[in-house]
C-alpha cells in the first residue's frame, strides 16, 4: 500500500525551501525558458521543411531535453540545501547522451502504449516519470535500469502523481492564456468562413484568416504569448518541480528502489 502523501504541507515546504534558496528560483527559471525560447527562434529562423530546418530541430530538440535536466538538477540541489549557481543547467551535457536516450525510450514507450489506447498511455506517461530524476541522482545507471527504477517505484503512486498535476492545473491555463485566446480567433474566425460545413481545404481557407489577433499583428501576439508563459512560469514552476521530487523521495521510501547503490534488476520493457 503506497503512502498518501500530503500534498498541502509538500507545497508548504517547497515554498520555504525556495524562499531561502540563494539563488533565485524566479531567475532560474527566467534563465532556463529564456535559452529555450531562443532555441525556439532559431527553429523559426530555419525556415520552411528542408534538410536544415530538420537538423536544426533535432538539435534545439536535444539541446532542450539537456537544459531540462538542468533545471532538475537545480531544484535537487535547493532541496538539499546547496547553493546552486546558474551554470548547473549545464550540468547535464556531461551525460547529455543518456538523457537524450531516456528521454527518447520515454516517449517511444508512451507512444506505443498510446496507440493500444488513451488510458494505456496515460498509465505509461506516469510509469515512467521518476526514470530521469535516478539517473540524474545517479549517472552510472543505464538508460534502461532507470525506466525500470521508475516502474517499481510508481507503482501506487500513478494516481497521486496525476492528483498533483491536476493540482497546478490552474497555472498552466493561466500560462497557455494568450494562445487559447489566439486558438480562439482563428476558430472563430474559420468558422464564419465556412459555417457548419464539413468538407473544406484547411489551405484555402488559412488564406482568408486574418493573422492580426484584436488589432495586434501576429509577431506582436506571439511575442506576447512568450513574455506572458515566461512570468507565470515563473511563479509556479519551480515550486512544482520541488513538490515532484517529494513524491519521488516518498516513491523511493515505500517501495526500496533507489535508496541504496544497489541497480541490479531487470531491465525496462515498455
């Protein structure tokens, strides 16, 4: 029987944690979605599909996932109390390899269990959340003794794990507000173009779309969505991420795995 976790005084506790932090989650997370943004730009600076438009993406791709472990990484070190400067988001290139693979197993696992059904994959998605904190907790692993890691420690704890993200639900709205209200106009919009009818070529009907969202231009909106995701992120993120790693360490307590050096054990499947 996994332990219920109190998610309350977990939130409590991260709030404190990073109100003593010496160096600012605020900043941190300021730094961290500011270098993915920028990667962003340089997917939209490629251009249209061709060969280095693919490239550049697979890079960005990969370059995103690292400084994602970094900012776990940073978030391990508050809750240990150790001061973290900002260059630890660049902790995780000197194994960036197996990141990227886990993190790439990650989601061909999900996918593959998603095609039996949404549930399934839904199952999966929680199945293998805890498999990049042990390997960032302990690097020597393999890719494949850290899914499995995640496996034995989730079991009990999915649907706590999907009670916590429905739990900072209202952030992530708050967050996407700008682009729902983008998404919204063009819906809007398609919709007095070709009424209730159900065949119609989406190209044709982009061409009669007005990119402008209330009076404002397209990049202006969409420099708008990013500033407008970046300060509520801010507020909330790294407080989540701290959180998350509480129910990892319940995670580990309950079911033994992770507590001690000892990886033998078999290896993941999906």
């Amino acid at each position: 029987m996994s332990e219920r976790i109190d998610r309350g005084a977990c939130k409590a506790r991260a709030r404190e944690l990073l109100d003593t932090a010496q160096v600012s989650p605020r900043k941190m997370v300021a730094l961290w979605l500011g270098l993915r943004a920028g990667l962003s730009l340089l997917n939209y600076l490629g251009g249209s599909w061709n060969l280095f438009y693919v490239f550049l993406l697979v890079l960005t791709s990969m370059l995103s996932i690292v400084l994602d472990a970094g900012f776990v990484l940073y978030c391990m070190a508050v809750r240990r109390g150790e001061r973290a400067e900002y260059l630890i988001l660049f902790d995780g290139f000197a194994f960036a390899g197996k990141i990227i693979l886990l993190t790439v197993l990650t989601y061909v696992f999900i996918a593959l269990w998603g095609m039996l059904f949404i549930i399934p994959g839904i199952i999966a998605f929680y199945r293998y959340r805890f498999a990049l904190y042990n390997l960032l907790e302990h690097p020597e692993l393999s890719v494949t003794q850290a899914l499995d890691m995640s496996k034995r420690q989730t079991q009990g704890f999915k649907g706590q794990l999907f009670a916590l993200d429905v739990s900072y639900l209202g952030w992530a709205l708050l967050a996407s507000l700008p682009d729902l209200l983008y998404r919204q106009n063009v819906q809007i919009q398609v919709y007095n173009i070709v009424g209730a009818s159900t065949y119609w070529n989406i190209q044709e009907v982009m061409r009669y779309v007005n990119p402008n969202v209330f009076g404002m231009p397209w990049m202006a909106w969409e420099a708008l969505m990013m500033v407008w995701d970046l300060v509520v992120s801010m507020y909330y993120l790294a407080n989540y991420q701290c959180v998350e790693l509480d129910y990892f360490d319940a995670a580990k307590a309950a079911s033994g795995v992770g507590e001690t050096p000892d990886f033998s054990g078999p290896y993941a499947e999906p």
